[in-house]
C-alpha cells in the first residue's frame, strides 16, 4: 500500500470483502438478479418488447425440477437466481415483432432518445457484425437500483412507448441532434448507463 499510487481504494475494497463477506456479496447479486427479472417480466408483460437476455427464464428439465427440490428441502422461502438461467443483471431487450408489425413507423432508436430526456440513458445499439440487423436496448440493474427507482423506470418506458404509439410520425430529429451533442462531451458518463441523473 506504501507505493507510487494511494491505496485508499484497495483498503476501501478490503473493508467491503470483510464486513460484507460472502453471504453479503450473495445478497447484493441476489437482489440485482430478482430486480433484473422483475424488469424482464414486466417488459414482456406488455407484449411490446421481447427481452433477448434470459435471466428471467426458470431452468428446465433436470436442473430445474433438482434445484427446486433442493429450495423446498432447505426450508428456501424466497426466490433465488437458482432456478433460473444463470447470466448477468443485464437485461437486454427489442421491441417485439407484433408491435413492429401494428407500428411500423416507431423506431426503436426514438425509445432511447425519450427516455435519456426523461433521465435514463439506456443505449439502442446493433448486435455484432453477423447479427447487425438487430437493435436492442440494454440495462444493467446496478446494485443501488431500488424497487421504487425500477417502478419508475418501468413506468417511464410504459409511458414513452405509449407517447410513440400515440405520435407515429413524431420528428425526433432535433432530440436526436441534441443528445449526440450532449454525449459528445464525454463516454465516461455513457458508462454509468442505466441510472438516472438526480
């Protein structure tokens, strides 16, 4: 700790892995995956958008009958990542092809650009060379997103592709011109990606 660089944060770290331990690691991931799915499940409750990520998706066959077993023999009460597709809090999503089809005029892009209006930014990209025709959306479940702020941000998806379906042929151009201006200044905000600006 005594070198070039201060160590502030290597002691900082140090005190998180002791006071919070295993266990205390296991509840944060636990709670990002239970909010991540949340998130996944309301999406596609909507049949709006269809989520590309699968952590909200329960394991078959074998895996999934044992590991429920095993829940229900250990007295486990509460849901756990467990009995789900194992992966990230990461949830990745599109809009479905129902909506693309009724609503041919809504680009996925404009969902992007409503909500960094309203505070979030959450990224529309195209998937890797062999797949580039695809756009999805993404958004990493941090672990200081609390139930309210993930009601919020579902509200405010629910509420701007509402907005879309209503103004099909809206002009988005000058919201578009103004946040690549805005993003220009710096990638290392785009980073922190998924959390709203308070």
């Amino acid at each position: 700790l005594n070198f070039s660089r201060p160590g502030a944060h290597v002691i900082a770290q140090y005190y998180n892995l002791i006071h919070l331990g295993f266990k205390g690691y296991r509840e944060i991931m636990e709670n990002c995956l239970s909010n991540a799915r949340l998130l996944s499940k309301s999406l596609e409750a909507t049949s709006w958008y269809t989520c590309l990520s699968e952590i909200h998706k329960p394991k078959s066959g074998v895996a999934g009958v044992i590991t429920g077993a095993k829940q229900t023999v250990a007295g486990i009460e509460t849901e756990s990542s467990a009995g789900y597709i194992a992966g990230l809090p990461v949830v990745s999503f599109r809009l479905s092809d129902s909506f693309r089809k009724e609503f041919p005029n809504v680009k996925q892009e404009s969902v992007s650009l409503l909500l960094r209006a309203r505070q979030w930014i959450i990224p529309n990209y195209a998937l890797p060379p062999n797949e580039n025709q695809t756009e999805i959306l993404r958004i990493v479940i941090r672990e200081s997103m609390s139930l309210d702020l993930l009601d919020r941000l579902i509200s405010d998806i629910v509420s701007v592709t509402e907005n879309l379906m209503e103004q099909q042929d809206a002009d988005l151009s000058a919201l578009k011109h103004k946040s690549a201006g805005h993003a220009g200044g710096s990638q290392s905000k785009q980073k922190d990606s998924e959390q709203p600006t308070e």
